[in-house]
DNA sequence: AGCATCATGTAGCGATTGCTACAAGATCGT
DNA sequence: ACGATCTTGTAGCAATCGCTACATGATGCT
C-alpha cells in the first residue's frame, strides 16, 4: 500500500502534466477535454480552477517560461565560452537536440500567438527570450569587447538559424553562420 | 448593367478570396464555413472543389508562397545595394511595414505548421525562404567577396530579427544588429 | 453536532466542426 | 431532343467545443 497517495488538486499540481500534454501535442488543438484527461481530472475542474480556457493557456505558457528558465539552468553550464563561435555552437547544439524538439514545436507555436496578440503569449516568449539573453551574456568570451551586444548579436544570428532549421533550410543557416563568423571567430561545428 | 458578372468558381479565383480571409484571421482558426462566406460559397462547395480541408489547406499555402514571392519582386526594387547593411536595412524596413504585417502574423503560424509537420506547411515555408534569399543574392553589393553565403548571412540576421519583433524584442534585435555589423559595414538605419 | 465552504461528479446546452447523402438545375456532346 | 456529366443548394449527421446548472460528498470551523 505505498505507492500511489493522493496529491492535492490545485493549479500548481496541474500545470507540469497539462505543460507535459501541450508539448507533445501543440497548442493549438489543446482542448479541455484532452487537457483533463491527460491531467487525470475533467474539463469540469479545469475550468473550476482556472477559470477558463483562456486563463488556463495564459498559467500554463506563465508556467512554461518559468520552466524553460529552470531548463537552461540545468541542461547547460555556467563556464563561459572560449568565442563567440563556441558560444553559439554551443546553444545551438543544445537547441537542436532530440530532447528539445517538443520544446522547439511548441515555441514557434508561441511565436505565432504573440504574434497575433493572443492574449499570455506575448509575456511568456518575452520572457523566454530575456532569459535565454541574459544566460548567453554570461556565456561571452573572457575579454569580449562587447559581452552584452555581442549576446543579442549571437541571439538574433540563433533564432534565425533554428527558424531556418524549423522550415527545412539547416543548410542554409549554417552556410551562412560560416560565411558570416568568417570575420569575428571561428565557425561554429 | 455593367459591374457584377458572375465568375466561374474553381480553385483560381477562390484562392485569392481565401487567402485574404487567412491573411486577417489566421490560419489556426480557419474552418470551412467562414472560409465559404469570405470567399462568396459555400462549405459544401469548398469540400467540392479542393476535396478535403486538409487538401484546401494545403493548395492555400502554396497559392501563398506564390502570391509572396510575386508580391516580393513588385514591393522592391532590383537594383543592389551599396553594402550588406544597407540590404539588410531595405529588407527590413520592408519586412516591418504597416502592409506587411498580416503576412508575418501569418507567417509564424507557417512555421510553426512546418515545424510540427502538418502537411503543406514546411513546403511552402521552404519555398518563400527560397524566394527570398534569391531576391537576397541579387541585393548584394557589386563587389561582395562572398555573395551565396553573404546573402545567407543576412537572411540568418533578418529571420532572427524579425522573430524578436514578433514578440516584442525588437530594440535587442536591433542592438544586436549593431554590435555585430560593426566590423562587416554600417549599422542598418 | 451542525453548519458553511470547498471540491467534484453527472448531465447537458447551444454552437461549431468537417463532411456527406440526396436531389435538382445547368451545361454539353451527340 | 435526350441522356450524361458537371455544378450547386438543402439538410443533416456524429463529433467536439467551452462552459454551466445541479446535486452530492468532503472538510473544517465553532
């Protein structure tokens, strides 16, 4: 009679499966039913808690920005790059991996929504984006000139390459890392 | 007894009227009714026509990826630019416009189509990245060392950058624009 | 003990979804 | 003129949507 005890039903116990349940099958066709079922209760509480779909998709991207903050923290160190390039060769690796491909799915899906001024996406990419600048401003090379230009610098050339790697285009990304690192660095792997 | 003559309905001339009506509410929310009465039918006629919603969809996205790279040539002009930030900036500057923002809200739902495999999306996204890029490559400047992989950089930069904009980061974009042109040529505008 | 608040299940409502069966014009080849 | 094919309207079906009314158990305060 060990295992299974009873948690307590509340938002902050909900939000990791219903996170677990949006990344494995997007955003956009989350609906309640789905969403309950895959967090062991019914639409009905869903709603009892949240208040509403709306308000449920706001906690949960609050909850994913928040995790995604925690995520890098863990999945990467905190020693800095030797360059620019090792830098960027290095998120870029990590971004690309199997295991963040449900992320990545779900990131462009944000990007969309805070793009058509759904309401709690704007905030939740803000977010995200603001951590991952302020983790790569920590990640410049010891004597870089130019640490927290050189981050956005090195973000801006990131999202571009994994919005290219999402659409099909890898190569092209990457032949214009090299083309485009020529100058400052290394090319990245 | 001029105006109204009655056009023969068929995938040609529904595609424009269809594509107008995603361009102002998206794709995620298109469904077949409203599509019908944007376009002047019906859904039963939709169904008729293109088979599947799924198949309308997917002839939508490619009469999009069409209607783009047409409406790229006319927007802009031909002749090169003077230096790669000055392509950069005329891409920009383009790509941020009042007029072009239906499209890029769109845009993001393309990708994030793409990026979770949903059938029609990552061909045309790949598609209107081709055209781009090709445009890009005749924007270079006359005596570009490195055109093809010039012309990739800055699509990597200007993908990045108008990602950030999407969700709010532009002013990082742009410093990051800054920081990292300084060696290759003037900061874009 | 009794009462009040919280938590939850059951059932359902009206709207919308993609799609289809059926029938009736419309058009056209012969 | 006649039959065949193309086009279109009407009506509806089963499924799903977000959400709610109602009732009932659980919990806790006094």
């Amino acid at each position: 009679m060990a295992a299974s005890r009873k948690l307590p039903m509340n938002k902050h116990n909900l939000l990791p499966l219903l996170a677990q349940h949006v990344l494995a099958h997007g955003l956009g066709g989350a609906s309640l039913r789905p969403l309950a079922k895959a967090s062991g209760t019914s639409d009905r509480m869903l709603v009892y808690h949240f208040g509403t779909k709306e308000a449920l998709i706001a906690d949960l991207l609050g909850y994913l920005a928040g995790a995604y903050a925690a995520a890098l923290d863990a999945a990467m160190g905190s020693e800095r790059a030797a360059t620019r390039g090792q830098a960027l060769a290095r998120i870029l690796r990590h971004a690309r991996s199997e295991a963040m491909r449900p992320f990545m799915q779900l990131w462009w899906e944000i990007v969309a929504g805070a793009a058509r001024g759904l309401p709690g996406y704007a905030p939740a990419a803000h977010a995200m984006m603001a951590d991952l600048l302020a983790w790569l401003e920590g990640q410049m090379p010891e004597g870089d000139p130019d640490p927290a230009g050189g981050a956005r610098y090195l973000l801006t050339l990131i999202e571009g390459t994994l919005m290219l790697a999402a659409i099909g285009h890898a190569d092209t990304a990457q032949a214009g890392l090299r083309a485009g690192l020529l100058a400052g660095g290394p090319a990245p792997s």
